[in-house]
C-alpha cells in the first residue's frame, strides 16, 4: 500500500450458511470444471504451432491466472470466515442474518436481510453489514428509527419488522 492509498476499511468475517455454500460451490466449480476446460483448451491452442500470434493461446493463459487467482483468494478467504448459523435469542432485535423490514420518509416499505460483505446483492435485498444501512440497523429492534448517512445524503427509515426467517406474502 502506498502512503497516498486510503486504508483498506476493515471487512466483517461473518457469513451465512448460504453464502458460505455459494463460495465452496464456486470454488469446486473453478477447480474441478473451469480450470480443466481452460486447461485442456490451452494445450490443444499450444499444439498448433507459434504461440507468440496465437489469441487462443494467449487468452487461454490469461484466463488461467484469473481462475488461480479466485481460487487462491477463495480458498483463502474460506478459511478467514466464520459461518453464523441459527438466529439469535432475543427476537425482534436486529443482528447478523436478520431479514427486516424498514419504511422510508417517503412511505416506501423496503426489505433486507443483513449479510457479510462477501454476499451482499443489493438486487436481491441482501446489504452487507459493513455498509452504512447494515451498520446503522445491528443492534436496534422493531419501531426504532434510524437515520443512514450515505453518498446520496441522510434518510431517516422505521423498523417495522425483524425476522430470522424470510417474510412471506402473509407477513
């Protein structure tokens, strides 16, 4: 890191029992799947003579050190995370994995679960805990207000829900 680098912030290492398969699954896929195509497509691209002009060859290769490297930082990051199963005592309090239920200063009902930053999906309403909203809703409960400082300015949201299960229609 260079002295005119920010620091890197600080990343949570927790994850679900989902997210945690997502990972393995992707790492066993690179592994056992990607790699030996790459592989194999790289070795049939090197049979065919000059390598310096050959594209297949050459991107075959540069594809090769991008699976390494996910599998490197997979494997890794594997070993760093601790998975969090279950759901917390107290319900109705807002901790790692909750699913929540927030309605914003414009009336607009809104739902998250709270995950670690190696699975959020903000399309799938999946924040990271590490983010301003997940680090603004752990630890309050149900009817409490929260005010998100953010890039696009601050919101004020009302908890009206907590679950360690996903809402359904019926909720």
């Amino acid at each position: 890191m260079s002295k005119n680098q920010p620091a890197e912030a600080p990343r949570s290492n927790y994850i679900t029992p989902e997210g945690a398969k997502l990972l393995r699954d992707e790492l066993t896929w690179l592994w056992k799947v990607e790699r030996p195509r790459v592989t194999q497509g790289v070795s049939d691209a090197a049979a065919e003579g000059d390598r310096s002009e050959n594209a297949e060859y050459i991107y075959g290769k540069k594809r090769l050190r991008e699976i390494d490297r996910r599998v490197r930082f997979l494997t890794t990051r594997l070993d760093l995370l601790t998975v969090v199963h279950g759901s917390p005592d107290r319900t109705g309090k807002i901790f790692f994995g909750a699913w929540v239920r927030l309605e914003a200063e414009d009336g607009e009902v809104l739902e998250y679960r709270l995950v670690g930053p190696d699975e959020f999906d903000v399309s799938k309403g999946q924040i990271s805990m590490d983010a301003p909203m997940g680090r603004a809703l752990m630890g309050k409960q149900e009817g409490d207000e929260i005010v998100v400082r953010r890039p696009a300015g601050t919101a004020t949201f009302t908890i009206l829900a907590v679950r360690y299960t996903p809402f359904t229609a019926e909720d």
